[in-house]
C-alpha cells in the first residue's frame, strides 16, 4: 500500500488546474490578468485617478471572488466534460484534500494578479501593517466563502451549459451588485439594499474602512465582519453536507 | 477471497425502477471480465458501485475481500478506473497526465516520475510523453488514460468502454496492450463490442435490464445455451431443413442453433434444398441474444423462443 502524501495529492490539483494550464497555454496567464484590472483601469480613469487607493483594494477582493467563479466553472469542467473527478474519487485522495487542492489552484492561478496589485498597493496606498492585515483578513474570508460557494454550485452541475449560467448568476450578485470598486454611498438610496445582499459588499466596507477612504463608524464594522464570518461559516457547513464523495 | 465478489448487488434511484437486480458474481485475482449489454443495461452503474462512486441500494460487494460499502478507503488503495467518457486533459501532455494523477494517488515527487517514465515506455507512449494531449490522435489519448491508471500499482482496474469511438487499428491496438497485462491484473471491462469481450476476457457477464442474465467463459457460455452451431440462412422463407425446429428470424433470414452433430445433418439437407446458408460455431453474438431475447419474451410472457 502506498503512503499518502496529503502535500502531493493537494499540489496534484494546483499542477492540473493552474501550473500547467498557465504553462501550456499562455493565454490563460494574460486573461488572469486582464479580467480583474479591466474594472479598476476604468474606474480609475472615469475618476480622474480619485478612486485609485479603493479601486486597487476592490480589485484584491475582486481577484478573491474571481477565484470562486472561477472553481465552480473548472471543477464542473473536470467533473462532467474530463470525468477526473470520477478518477480521483477511486483513488486514496478525500474529498476535502481535492476541494481545497482545487481552491489552492485557483489562488496560484491568481497569484501574478495579486502580486501585481500588492505592488500597486504599496506604492499609491501605503498601508500600515494593521491596515494590511485588515485586507489581507478580508480577502481571506472572501476567498473561502466565493471558494465554498463555487463547489457547492460544480456539485449541482451536470453539464458546462449549466455551469456558465452559475457562473453569470453568481457574477452578478458577487461582483456587480455590490459596490467593490468604489464606495456604498455612490448608489443611490433605495438601491443600496440591493447591494446588501452580497456578501461581498460586507468585505468591500471593511477594506475600504481599513484604507481611510470611508468613515464606517465601529458597530457597523463589527455588523460587517461578523456577516462575512456568518456566511463563510454557513456556506462551509452546507459545502460539508453536500460533499458527498460517494453518489447515494 | 481475492478477486472480485458481488452478492445480489441491486440499485434503484426512486425505490420503482432497478438499475441493477440482485447481480451476483465472482471473478479472481488475474485476467479480464468483460460485461456486455445494451446502453442502458446496468454496466456502468456495477462498475461505479464497484468503484465506490455510487452506493448500491441491496447486496453485497466485495474487492480483494474488502467490503466496498463499508470500507470505501481500504478498496480505493487497490483500484483504479478510467470511466466511461472519460478524456485526456487537452492543456495537458501524457507525462503531466500521468504525473498529476500519481500525485493524486499519494505518490511522492520522485517515485511519480519513476512510475510516469515506466507507464508511458510500457504503453509505447515514451517518444510522444511531451506533446499535449489535444495533439494526439483518439487512440493515443486512449492509451493515455489507459497508462495513468496501470502507473498507479493498483491491481484491480476498471475500464468503463474504453475503446468506444477508436477506429478498428487502435482498437486492435489497446486489445494487444490488455491482452499482455491480464496476467498481472484484474481487468473489469464493459463493453458493447461483443467481439471484443469474446477476443479478450476470460469470463464474460451478460446484463440486460439491470440483471446479470449469464456469465462464464466462452465455452460455459455455450455449455449453457445448449448449441455449438448456428447455422444462418438469407432467405425469407423458412426452409424445409428446419421444419419442426425452432429459428429466430434475424436480418431477414432465419437462424437455427443446433448440436454438432444435427448441424451436419441439416446442412447436407440445406444442400438438397439448394439454400444457401452459411453455419458457424456460435459466437457470443449468437449467445448474447439468445439470453437478450430470452430475456425479453419471457418479460413479455411470451415464453422461450428457443
């Protein structure tokens, strides 16, 4: 009987899904690129490089829900076009140890994004340690619940026409309800509840209070943390529930 | 027991209709059984039970002794499949196909090349182990898919239809390649190429409808049809020579399956008739709807045709 190495059998989904994607078909490198600055470039702009410091922090927390929509696409793809989840569930690799190889994947097939903003970052936002670690907390939380919430929807796909429209439906409610790229107040009134049902409007409010760019007074702060926690604790037990390795 | 053992292994998904009824059989440790039926006839749901994809609702299943329903993990050390359907990773080459799914398996860095290099060699696929898949011919990628799970070390493999779509020479191809490693592994194949089953396995299951209706080698198969010889005439009319015999119409003539030594008998009485015929030892074809159609008319309550 083999030994399992957990390290190989996560770095196995990080290989398929990022490493050599990237490597044999470049392209894939400049559309990681390109989809999340595209926003910011035009916001940017449209401001007169007055949304700068929040544009580059929404587009960190924008990189983070890209990864999600990203998974659910790629594991339906693996899943009901390539069937290599059907190999790997009659392997020794778990379910767990595939999801989270498979969430790591998209973090690495992000990576050059997230190192080109951080760079941003450092040069026109100059963020003190306790505002990075804010921002880096946010994405963190950001991360899991688009992650989560991208393979609890690969889990209901049964082919890649359904996938895409996941993946729009979910875009819309993750990326373009919720006001990531500049703040809350430039929505109008009644439309801002509307904002309020994405979680990712809760994380935007807390990077852009993290960055000075909006006062949020500290019980609201509190309100959104404690809603990002909620939902990535809430999706988690559900993704537990629905991982089933094994057909009933 | 080594091997594989099933005991009335059944699956319905509403509690009304049965994918698979009480199939139960045993294979050993080495060699190839091939189950044969029509799309649709519980191949694939045995195999995705016996992969522990898919839980069976009834029965009991066993691999190398190991109970897959209630040792899952114990019995993924020991297989490997490639489903049906299943394809090479197009942004992927045979080396990075074979290397990732070793990784998968829990193989460590240097021991996945080790096994990548000796897969890709033993399937001839060593000259061609950079291209990326998506460049490679159908067979080619078959062999791929075939060569990640031989990689594994896993001695009981599963392969769901793999040669459904290859043109006759990689067919042929992948025959010789299985043919060569059943004396090292179990190999569970279905197929719906009843030439192919007969050319490789050494025992074959006939399912239709979710029941395993025989199963055997070729010649127990036989045994159990009761015939050695079909002999097969084109015209429509049923000859004189087959009077008080039953015959199955089929593609437009009339079949009879009978003993040698009758076969000898109603031939030169074929020849009197001046009928053309053409007679045979019966092949799995002729097996394979004897049991399909008795199947059938005996659901229908229509009694044996035979």
């Amino acid at each position: 009987m083999v030994r399992k190495n957990i390290a190989s059998q996560l770095w196995a989904s990080v290989l398929v899904n990022a490493v050599y994607a990237m490597e044999n078909y470049p392209i894939m490198l400049i559309n990681t690129l390109l989809a999340p600055l595209s926003i910011f470039v035009i916001i940017v702009l449209v401001s007169h490089g007055g949304l700068l410091s929040v544009g580059i922090v929404g587009a960190l927390v924008m990189t983070m829900i890209t990864a999600g929509v990203g998974l659910q696409g790629d594991l339906s793809h693996l899943k009901n076009d390539m069937k290599l989840q059907d190999m790997v569930v009659s392997s020794p690799t778990s379910s767990l140890v595939y999801v989270a190889g498979m969430g790591l994947s998209e973090l690495v097939f992000a990576s050059p994004v997230i190192i080109l903003l951080a760079v941003l970052a450092t040069v026109y936002v100059h963020p003190t340690l306790m505002q990075t670690v804010t921002i880096m907390g946010v994405m963190a939380l950001t991360f899991v619940f688009s992650i989560v919430l991208g393979f609890i929807l690969s889990t209901l796909t049964t082919d890649v026409v359904q996938s895409w429209g996941f993946s729009g439906a979910v875009g819309v409610v993750l990326s373009t309800l919720p006001p990531v790229y500049y703040p809350i107040s430039y929505i109008p009134m009644p439309f801002q509840y509307i904002a309020y049902i994405s979680p990712t409007t809760y994380a935007a409010q807390i990077a852009q209070s993290a960055i000075g760019f909006t006062s949020v007074p500290a019980a609201n702060l509190a309100v959104d943390w404690g809603v990002l926690i909620a939902v990535c604790a809430a999706l988690v037990v559900l993704a537990i529930k629905k991982a089933r390795w094994r057909e009933p | 027991m080594d091997g594989i053992v099933c005991k009335g292994i059944s699956k319905t998904y509403d509690g009304r209709n049965y994918a698979l009824k009480g199939v139960s059989l045993s294979f050993p440790s080495r060699g190839i059984i091939a189950l044969i039926g029509r799309n649709g006839a519980g191949k694939t749901t045995l195999v995705r039970i016996l992969a522990t994809q898919l839980m069976p609702s009834g029965g009991k299943a066993y691999i190398n002794g190991v109970d897959v329903v209630k040792e899952p993990a114990r019995v993924r050390d020991m297989i490997a499949i490639v489903p049906q359907e299943a394809r090479a990773i197009p942004w992927l080459s045979p080396y990075q196909t074979v290397f990732s799914y070793l990784l998968y398996r829990g193989f460590g860095y240097g021991e996945a090349r080790k096994r990548v290099k000796e897969a890709l060699r033993k399937l001839g696929l060593g000259h061609q182990e950079n291209k990326l898949n998506r460049m490679l011919s159908g067979g080619t990628k078959r062999k791929v898919m075939v060569a990640t799970v031989l990689s594994s070390g896993a001695k009981v493999i599963f392969l769901d239809e793999p040669t459904t779509g290859l043109d006759p020479i990689s067919r042929a191809d992948l025959w010789n390649l299985l043919n060569a490693l059943k004396k090292e592994y179990l190999i569970f194949l279905t197929t719906h190429y009843l030439e192919e089953a007969e050319h490789l396995a050494d025992r074959i299951g006939i399912i239709e409808e979710g029941r395993l209706l025989a199963i055997g080698s070729m010649d127990e198969l036989r045994k159990k049809v009761g015939h050695q010889y079909s002999i097969r005439v084109t015209q429509a009319t049923r000859p004189k020579a087959f009077a008080g015999m039953r015959t199955t119409k089929i593609d437009g003539g009339h079949q009879l399956m009978t003993s040698e030594r009758k076969a000898f008998e109603i031939t030169n009485r074929l020849v009197r008739e001046r009928v053309r015929f053409s007679t045979n030892p019966i092949s799995l074809e002729d097996i394979f709807y004897h049991f399909a159609r008795r199947q059938i008319t005996e659901e229908n309550g229509e009694g044996e045709e035979w």
